[in-house]
C-alpha cells in the first residue's frame, strides 16, 4: 500500500456520533473501534472510539478518535494529519524529518493492535501521526 496523507480529528467521547453523521453526509463505509476490543481496562472509556476509518466511494478518506482518558480535544487543536502505508523504510523517513526540531508525542513503536504507530507536532505546530501498517499475519 503506497503512503496516504488524511485527515484526522479527535473528539471528546462523540467520535462514534461525528462519524455515523460524515458517513451519512459522504457515504461510504464506517469502520469503528473502541479502546475495549484493544485491551483498554479503563470501563469508563472501553466504548470509546480508539479509531474511526470512513471510506467514502468518492475517494475520501477521514480518520477519527476520542481523545485517550485524561485529555481533552479543544477546538481548532483537533485536527492532525496521518501518514499511513506498508513502507516501513519510507514511513521512518517522514517521521525523523517530521519530528526533527518539533515535539514527539508518542514514539514511533509497535503497538497494542500490531502497527508501529507515533505522534508528533512537527516545528510549525502543525500535529502528525505516523502509522507503519504491520503485515497480514
């Protein structure tokens, strides 16, 4: 799978909602999961949209999520941008030049559903998450 850039916006508990409403604006396919199926122990949040994909038949893709618990999305500081793909050489390279001068948010490393998946705010400010697709098992 070739890299893609798409946006990403985090909600405060209404992902779910936001999405179901993008899909019946845009069409397309919803997939949702919640931190619950990935291990999240926390009952107050195992509902919570830990990620959002909304496929659209035009070609547009939207990704989303609820903040993780403790955090709060804040209007306008929402949105960030995913890079994602397969090419974990390609991908590394984004992430060093993306991160470099700016502020790691999450380190580039495997995680809980197999992707090695980081977050970092870039030296303009502007919010990136990198996600290396791990390969089918």
């Amino acid at each position: 799978m070739p890299a893609r850039l798409n946006p990403y916006i985090r909600f405060d508990g209404n992902a779910r909602e936001a999405m179901e409403f993008y899909k019946s604006v845009f069409g397309g396919s919803l997939r949702v999961m919640t931190f619950g199926e990935f291990g999240g122990d926390d009952p107050s949040v195992a509902d919570g949209t830990m990620h959002a994909l909304l496929e659209t038949d035009g070609g547009f893709t939207l990704m989303a999520s609820d903040g993780p618990p403790g955090t709060t999305a804040t209007v306008g500081d929402n949105m960030s941008i995913s890079v994602s793909g397969d090419d974990a050489d390609e991908l590394r390279g984004y992430w060093e030049k993306l991160s470099e001068g700016g502020t790691v948010e999450m380190p580039l490393e495997k995680q809980m559903w197999g992707d090695e998946y980081g977050m970092c705010v870039d030296r303009f400010g502007v919010n990136w998450m990198v996600d290396i697709v791990a390969p089918p098992t």
